[in-house]
C-alpha cells in the first residue's frame, strides 16, 4: 500500500469490507498463499493426493458436489481423476501464512492508528474505523490487540469529529469492540465516555440515535456501566421516551427497551425509571424482591408524585403487598407501607383500596394505644389515608372495618375519632376532620354520623375549630360544620350565638379580601343553612356589621371586582342566602328597616334576579323580595286628608274630597322602592313573571310566592290584578297551575288562581277553559286539606260548584 486506504472501498456491505481488507497487504501476496478455487489467502491449507493446495473448505465443498451430481471425482485443477478424497494438512504453509497474515494486520492496524486523526480526511478515519471493525469481527483475540494498541480512546475521541459519517461510524466501531468483552467495557467505562455516548440520544440525526442506542444496549450489559448510564443526567428521561415513541425506528425503540431491562439491575436506575414513568421495575422488585428491596421500593413509592390514573394501576398491582406490609410487626415496614399507601390513595383508587381490604388495619392503626401503638406521625398518614379513601362517595354504611360488623359510620368509630380529634395535634386534626368531612358528604352516612356527634355532643368542640390559627385545619372544620348544618341547623346557631367569638370568627373568613376561596365558600355556605328565623342569630349579626360587608361583597361580585373564579358561584349562592335573613326579621327589627333602606337592600335583590344560571341565587333573590313586598304595606305613608270645613260638616252633600297624586296603585300611599320595598315601583313585577317560565320549579315557586304579595289581604287586590294583566302576568299563573309540576307549586298556583278568579272578567273567560276547570277540580279532590277549600272557592267562582253546595266549614 501507498501508505493511506484506497477510498474506492468507502460503501459496501460488511462482507464486502471484510474482503476488501483481506486483498489490502502491506508484503507481497505469493500466489502460493491463495486458494485457487477462492482467489483469497488460505487460512486452512490441505493438500490433495496429486499435490494440489486448496483451503480446505473449498475443496471439501468441490469433493462434496461431485458426489450429488454422481461426477468422477477429479481434481478441479487438472480434471485428472482422484482415487481418494484424503486431504493433508500444510502446516508449514499455514504457518508461513499466518506469520505473514500477522506482519500485515500490525501493518494495517498501525496506519489505522495513523488515520484516528480528528486531521485526517473523513474517507481516511471511516475507512481506519471500518478495518477496526473487522479485525475485531475476526477473532476476539483481536479486540485485545485492539485494546492492547489503545485504539479505544482513539477511537471514542472520533466520536466530536464534525463528520456525522464519521460519528456514527465511530458509535458502530465501539459497539463491535465491547460486544462480549469485559476488558474493552472497563476501558469505556473511564472517563466521559458514557456521558458523551448518553448525549447522542437526543441528536437531530435518527442514524446517531440509532447508533448510540445500540452502543449503550452492549454497554448496560455489564454491571458497572450499567450503573454509570443511569448515573447521567438524563439518559433514563431519555431511553424511557424513545422506549415509547411511535416515531422512531423500531429497531431503535426496541434496544432502548432492552437497555432500560438491564439497567433495572441497579437499584437506583429503578428508581429513575419510578420518577419518569416507568413503574413497572419498581413494582416488580416491590413484589418479588427480597424483604429489604421491598421496603427500599416502598419507600421510594411514597416520595413519588403520581396522577390519579396511575394511583389506580399502582394499587391494582401491589395494593395488598403494600396492605400487607403495613400489617407487619417491623415500625420500618409499616412507615414505608403507609407513606406507599398515602400516595397512591385518591378518590379513583379508594375502591381498589377497599376491595383489597385496607381499612380494617387503617382503624385498627388510628385507634390502638399501648406498646403496638404507631407513633403519632404515622397516625397521621393513616388518617391522611382515611381522609383519601372516605372522600371517594362510596358507601361506607356496608363495609366493616371491626368485629361486630362495625363500619366506619358505627357510633363508637365516630366518637374514638371525635376523642381523638380532641386530644391530638392540629396536623392529624385536619385529616381526621377531613374523614368526617367526606362521611357527612354522602346522604347515605350523614344521618349516621349526625346521631352520633349529637349523642358525644361534640359540637361546641367542632365549632371552636373556626378560630384555628392553620387554613387547612380551619377550612375542613368548615366544610364539616355546613354538611352538619342542614341536620343540626339549631345546634349550629347556639353554638355560634354569643359572646365567644365563633361567629365573628366565621364573618372575618367570608368577608377577607384575599379572592374567593374554597375557605370562604364553605363558611358562607354553612351561615347560609343557619335557622333563617333565628332572631337572635340575625340580630347579633346585624349588631357586628355583617351584612353590610355582606353587601359590599355581592356588590364587588355583580361589578366583576373579584378574583377566585373556581368558588365564585358557591360563595355567592352563600353571601345572597346570609343577606336573605335580614328580610325575615323585618317586622320585628327596625334597625333591620334601616339596614335595607340605607343600603337600598331590594335594588339589590332585583338585580339578583336576572343571574341566569344561577338557579338558587334567583329562589332566594325572589324569596327575599316576597318579604320586603310584604312589609311594604307596614311601611307606606298613607296621604293625611284636611279636615272638612264648618259647611262640610253641616251640608255634607256640598262636600268634594281632595284629590290626592303620586299615590301607590297597589298600597294606596307613598311609596318607593328603597323606602318602602314596593315592588311596583321597583319594576320588579315584569322580571318575577318572566321566572314562572323557569325549568327549575324552586325559582318558579319563589318568584310566584312573591307575586302573590300583589293579591294578599291588606293590598289593593283589584290594582294588583290590574298591574299583573299590563306586564301580561296571568295566563303564566295560570299555565303554573295546569303544568302540576310539584305539590307546593300547586298550592301557590291554586291560592294565586283563585284571588283572580274573584275579577269577573277573568272569571267569565276561564269559564270556558275545561283545562283550568280540570286542574282545579284535581287540586280539590287530591291536594291538602287547605288547598282543597281554596280550589273550592275557585270552582265557584267559575260556576262550577253552586255556591249552597259548600262541602267544608267556611273558613274566611
């Protein structure tokens, strides 16, 4: 050779090459060294009977086909006739071969060497890497010769040429030299060789990708690197991705998934793989590992943040291992359990959980005191657990967690976690609270629960948590107290009534101006389930200021002023039902008047009723209205008429009354919307009939109720009907009676009905509806007791029922 490779043998398959390079010499090729049936250097040399030499497997094969083909056998040379196939080793041949085989290789090696020059030409490097790459495909002795003539570094420090040929050629070459050889791997592992190999993964390249992967597969083979791979920043993220690509090669994707197999060999891999995805090696060795991996593993599991979705398969997989170990005597066994357990326990695993029987040995760690007990961190877990769990909606009333068939719901369970909420730390008294919470959220075990923190009374224990200094702590007593209040409303409201601070407590959470939170929804919801007549409840509240900043608050809220999208409609629902209370304590509670006055309160709730979609912010806007309506009759100032002069009072026929204007239709004085709550001159009259076209029967019935005020006793009944014909309000009261939706609608439907039947000419054009005749004749055969002699007198006013004919007691 001229001292450099012959760059026409660049392409080709890896058998081409390795003939290439058996033609490259660096002595002469003596013809006695090729086989005449090969034309390549023999490495077996034999000799026939008539002193031929062949490699002996050509001649073998040439023997072999003549007996197939039933030829003579003869030599393939001078085509004489052979009378034996008996071949004769050349051993002086073969050595002479060998020796001249080996002052070719060193040779070749030492101008491969030459060529491992970042200097060099690419042909130069590529070709010095792919002889590199036979010579170790010959033989492993080679690789040591390799080794021996430090070729590896040389051949890694290709690996920053700028040639992308060059790079993968240099990935391909390592790869050959590490397959089946410790020695070389040793050397691989030294160094930053790994790292640099890890950082061809994410290469743009996909042939660089593919290289490298298949070079870190031979490599992860041996314990070491196996170890230094997973110790790269990355390279785990990396593999665990291409593991699952639908992009890349599948080749590539499948020796990603082999070299991440045997990088589980290493514990700390495995966790790795945990935090990026890959579950699977954690959970094997949590199963079938030895008891101290087992604990390493679970362990580990409770430090991992995990979704809901994966929560479910973890505890499909290793859920009662994991139950399992937690019922273990060791204290070491039983923290890794319980913190394993605390991170795969959500709403959507709490039935896998429970099904793998969790809870007998959660209660059972929650309640034992003595030399078993857990320490009090743990117990913590296990009611962080517990909290998990009841949270998920199913029903605990049938699942036992004791002897005697005890379940989570039985009495004693409830007090053992009412004495230990007593006497434990704010940190596990938020949990435990949280496990009531989620028990009272179902109606299948409220009731159950209610009895017993009655029968314990608790509640002025579970009240005193409202001035608990930690939100967490202060929130979940909240969200108890509100799923109690709809039960325990009365306890609720003397428990908060007085001087100790509670309710004050509670008022400063709704009304703090940190947005809205879930905090302050939960409280406005549980003062929003409070007795609403409790006047000693709603005074002291009108007392403190309450319901002015109640005010300010729904104002903000109308206005767009408020952050804390999320709760905004529970804590206004709750701001609109806590106002509502001043509107029934009106009658008795001037101060109230003023309140509404001051604050022009039914303004307020008129413009409360136009929040399409918020169903009960209209119920309770429309209830609230029916009270100040029906107070306006209270407070209209009625005209004050002269006294009739002295002609007057003697010739009273020559007496005219004044003539007074600007009097209220309807209450027969003066009025206003913001002194008097008077409906009509607040135009609320048209915006309550729009709501009897409501899908929701409660809005329907609310905003009926507080029409009626219009047709009440005390009210100029006649106007009334008057104002509801011009804002077109009666054929919508009459539609309400014929829908039947519910049997208190009906109730309201028949009273409103039959106050306008009493107009004759109403009365005379529903006559001839059998429609309405029919559903009043149904509310008088099948309603209650006084919604029977209401659509009595409704009948007769349409002529129905002969008025002799009454069939009950005349009751005004």
């Amino acid at each position: 050779m001229a001292g450099s490779w012959d760059g026409s043998h660049d392409t080709g398959s890896q058998s081409d090459e390795s003939h290439q390079f058996d033609r490259l010499h660096i002595e002469p090729l003596y013809d006695a060294f090729v086989c005449p049936l090969t034309k390549q250097v023999m490495h077996d040399p034999v000799t026939s009977e008539n002193g031929q030499t062949f490699e002996r497997a050509a001649i073998e094969n040439w023997f072999k086909e003549c007996r197939e083909n039933g030829r003579k056998l003869v030599c393939p040379l001078t085509q004489k006739e052979l009378r034996s196939t008996e071949l004769k080793p050349s051993i002086a041949l073969r050595n002479t071969i060998e020796e001249w085989t080996a002052r070719n290789e060193t040779a070749q090696l030492d101008m491969a060497r030459r060529s491992l020059n970042l200097g060099s030409s690419e042909s130069d490097i590529v070709q010095a890497l792919r002889y590199i790459q036979h010579i170790c495909q010959k033989s492993r002795i080679n690789k040591h010769v390799v080794r021996n003539a430090a070729l590896v570094p040389m051949i890694v420090e290709m690996l920053k040429s700028g040639s992308r040929r060059v790079r993968c050629k240099a990935l391909d070459t390592l790869r050959i030299a590490v397959e089946e050889d410790e020695d070389v791997k040793e050397i691989i592992a030294e160094g930053d060789t790994v790292r640099t190999v890890v950082k061809f993964l994410s290469h743009e390249q996909s042939k660089e990708r593919e290289e490298a992967v298949s070079l870190l597969y031979e490599l992860s083979k041996y314990e070491v690197l196996s170890e230094k791979i997973g110790s790269v920043n990355g390279a785990i993220l990396i593999l665990v991705g291409m593991s699952s690509s639908k992009s890349e090669n599948v080749l590539t994707v499948e020796k990603a998934e082999k070299t991440l197999e045997n990088l589980e060999s290493c514990e700390n891999n495995v966790r790795q793989m945990a935090e990026n995805g890959r579950l699977q090696p954690l959970l094997t060795q949590l199963l079938e590992g030895s008891q101290e991996t087992k604990l390493s593993m679970a362990s580990f599991l409770g430090e991992l943040a995990l979704n809901n979705d994966v929560k479910v398969l973890v505890a499909k997989r290793v859920g009662s291992a994991l139950i399992n170990l937690m019922k273990s005597g060791s204290i070491l066994s039983r923290e890794a359990a319980l913190k394993a357990l605390n991170q795969i326990s959500c709403e959507a695993s709490a039935k896998v959980l429970v099904d793998a029987d969790i809870l007998p040995p959660l209660v059972k760690d929650l309640f034992t005191v003595g030399a078993n007990q857990l320490p009090m961190r743990l117990k913590e877990v296990s009611a962080t657990i517990l909290a998990h769990i009841v949270n998920s909606g199913i029903d605990f009333d049938g699942i036992p967690v004791g002897p005697d068939h005890r379940t989570l719901v039985s009495e004693d369970i409830i007090h053992n976690l009412l004495h230990l909420i007593s006497n434990t730390g704010p940190a596990i008294e938020c949990k435990l609270l949280q496990v009531l919470v989620g028990l009272t959220s179902s109606p299948a075990t409220v009731l159950s629960v209610v009895a017993a923190i009655k029968s314990s009374g608790a509640i002025i224990s579970l009240v005193q948590f409202i001035e608990a200094p930690q939100r967490d702590l202060r929130l979940a007593s909240v969200k108890l107290l509100q799923n109690l209040s709809p039960h325990m409303d009365q306890e609720l409201a003397d428990a908060l009534r007085g001087t100790v601070g509670q309710l004050g407590s509670l008022m400063r959470v709704v009304t703090e101006n940190a947005g809205i939170t879930e905090e302050q929804a939960a409280a406005a919801g549980l003062l929003a389930e409070l007795p609403e007549r409790d006047l000693g409840l709603t005074r002291q509240m009108l007392d403190d200021g309450a319901f002015q900043q109640i005010i300010y608050r729904v104002r903000r809220i109308r206005q767009g002023e408020t952050r804390g999208i999320r709760f905004v409609t529970p804590y206004l629902e709750g701001l609109v039902r806590i106002l509502a209370r001043i509107t029934f304590i009106l009658p008795d509670e001037p101060g109230a008047v003023q309140l509404c006055r001051e604050h022009n309160v039914a303004a307020l709730f008129i413009e409360l009723l136009q929040s399409n979609g918020l169903d009960n912010v209209q119920v309770v806007s429309a209830m609230a209205l029916e009270n100040l309506s029906r107070e306006s009759r209270n407070l209209t100032r009625l005209p004050e008429l002269p006294p009739p002069g002295l002609c007057s009072s003697i010739f009273p026929c020559f007496s005219k009354q004044p003539v007074i204007t600007g009097l209220c239709r309807l209450h027969r004085g003066t009025c206003s919307l913001r002194e008097t709550f008077c409906l009509l001159e607040g135009q609320a009259v048209e915006k309550l009939v729009a709501l009897l076209d409501h899908t929701n029967e409660k809005v329907v019935e609310a905003a009926l109720a507080a029409l009626s005020t219009l047709l009440e006793d005390g009210v100029d009944v006649e106007q009334g009907v008057a104002i509801l014909c011009e804002v077109e309000g009666i054929k919508p009261i009459f539609n309400v009676l014929l829908e039947k939706r519910t049997d208190s609608l009906r109730r309201w439907a028949v009273w409103a009905v039959e106050r306008l039947l009493r107009t004759e000419d109403i009365a005379y054009e529903v006559s001839g509806d059998p429609n309405v005749s029919t559903a009043l004749v149904d509310a008088f055969q099948h309603a209650d007791y006084r919604t029977r002699q209401i659509a009595e007198r409704a009948l007769k006013h349409v002529d129905k029922i002969p008025n002799f004919s009454g069939i009950f007691p005349n009751m005004g």
